[in-house]
C-alpha cells in the first residue's frame, strides 16, 4: 500500500466488535451529531465533499481531521493471501517482514 499511495499504515486497532461503547463509536456519534446540525440548517450531504464540508463546519469536529482522496487517481491495490478467522481478530501491527495479529 505505501508504495500505491505513499501512506505507511504501521498498526491497526479495532475496538470491541458490535461492542457499541468504544472509542471509534463514541466519535462517529459526535460527527453524525455534527452532520445532523448541519442538515438541519438546509445544508445537504449527498457527497464525500459534502461530508468534509459538514465535519469541518462551526468550527470542525475537536479531534477529527477530514482527507478526501480521489480513488480514480489511485492504482488498485492488490492483496495475496486470506486470514482464516479474522472477523475475530483485533490488532493489527505491519512489520517490515511480517504482519503480527492479535486477539482480544
């Protein structure tokens, strides 16, 4: 992927499965507040510059920043290989050499 976008993604976390308390759940309920704000005023949300346009308005979302990212000008991005059982696994960490999975 880095070399496709020239992002390095080192680690990746998942909070608790169908949890609905975790951190990520309590954020994206801020931001549909936010958005939900912003609709009410006559705004409409119909497209991802929209969104951007909703988070970042009245001053933006404390802790969230928006990117847009144009997947027509991106290469595809091909992945080998399957991980068995990964709808049960929660961490994730990107070595250089090899990919360390962890279970919650």
């Amino acid at each position: 992927m880095k070399e496709a976008t020239d992002i390095k993604v080192e680690r990746v976390d998942f909070s608790d499965p169908q949890g609905g308390k975790g951190p990520c759940d309590r954020r994206a309920a801020t931001i549909k507040g936010h958005v939900l704000r912003y609709i009410n005023e006559g705004h409409d949300v119909v497209s991802a510059d929209d969104l951007k346009r909703a988070i970042l308005s009245h001053g933006a979302v404390r802790g969230v920043q928006v990117t847009l990212i144009d997947s027509t000008k991106q290469p595809p991005i091909s992945l080998q290989g399957k991980l068995e059982g990964v709808s049960s696994l929660n961490n994730f960490h990107y070595g250089d050499e090899c990919l360390t999975v962890l279970k919650a």
